[in-house]
C-alpha cells in the first residue's frame, strides 16, 4: 500500500524533472515576456510620471528662473532709484550752496548799497551844513559889520562932536571893518 501512494508523488517528480532544467536557467520566451513587460511598464511609467514630473520640474525652473529675473529687476531698480535719490540729494545740496551763495551775494550788495546811500546822505548834509554855516557865518558877519559899523559911527560921532553925511559914513566904516579883518 505505500507503493501505492509513492507510485503517483514519484511519477509527478520524474515529470518534473523533465520540465525543471535548473535554477539559472534562460527560458527565451520567459525573457521575451519580461522584456515586454518591462518596455510596457517604462512606457506606461514615461507616460503618466515622467512628463507630468518633467513638466513640473520644467515650471519649477521657469518659475524660479522668473523670480530670479524679477529681483534682478528690483534690484537694478532699487540701484536705479538710489542713484537717482543721490542725484537729486546733489542737486538739492547744490541748489541750497547757490541759494546761499545768491543770498549772500544779495546781502552784500544791499549792504554796499546801504553803505554808500549813507555816505551819500552823509555828504549831501555835510555840504549842506556847510552851506548851511557857510550863510550863518555871512549873517553873523554881516550882523556884525552893521553893528560894529553902528558902534564906529556912534564912536565917530562923539569924537568929532558932529554928525557925518553918508559918504562918510560909509568910508569910516569900510575902514574899520578893513582894519578888523586884518586881526
């Protein structure tokens, strides 16, 4: 009864062995299937994750490409917009040292001005001072010759005990005030 049952489980091992040749071997078929698989798979695989995955990579550099491009931009804006700032902070600080120049100018010519309407002022008093003495000096005189000739004639008169006509008046007088300014 054993034979019995060894019989089929070694007829199935001899069958077996015929269709095992060996743990490495290379069935063509079997190689061509796996190929074809794998072709199939690589496809598929290209297909739904290496374009969509390439795509995105593809947008990722564009986009970081672009964001590099976009803060050069700023940059050279931001470079643009400091020398820009400078320029006009030059030209400000220049405008101011003109202004202040211009002012000082300004004032020093209004102080010239002041300056010379003074001496100006100062001179046309001074000759009108003098004029103005100058016309006393006439008055007093000639205040003082009729007086002077006043107190002659009167010393005249009582020297002489009489009283003198016109003529005489007049050269005793002129005599006098000769005689005086000689002092």
């Amino acid at each position: 009864m054993l034979h019995h049952f060894t019989g089929p489980v070694l007829a199935a091992a001899a069958s077996a062995e015929q269709e095992y040749t060996g743990f490495f071997s290379v069935d063509f078929w079997s190689l061509v299937f796996t190929w074809a698989n794998l072709l199939i798979l690589f496809l598929i695989i290209k297909h739904f994750l290496y374009k969509p995955v390439k795509k995105m990579l593809e947008a990722r550099k564009n986009e970081v490409e672009q964001t590099y491009r976009e803060a050069d931009e700023a940059k050279e804006q931001a470079l643009s917009m400091q020398k820009e700032y400078e320029n006009h902070l030059r030209n400000a600080k220049e405008e101011a040292n003109e202004l202040m120049r211009t002012a000082t100018r300004k004032a020093q010519q209004r102080g010239d001005e002041i300056v010379a309407e003074a001496r100006e002022k100062s001179a046309v008093l001074l000759r009108q001072a003098e004029e103005q003495i100058g016309l006393e000096k006439k008055q007093a005189m000639n205040e003082m010759k009729s007086e002077i000739s006043e107190l002659a004639l009167m010393a005249a008169e009582k020297m002489v005990g009489k009283e003198l006509n016109q003529a005489d008046q007049e050269r005793l007088i002129e005599e006098f005030i000769d005689d005086t300014d000689r002092l």
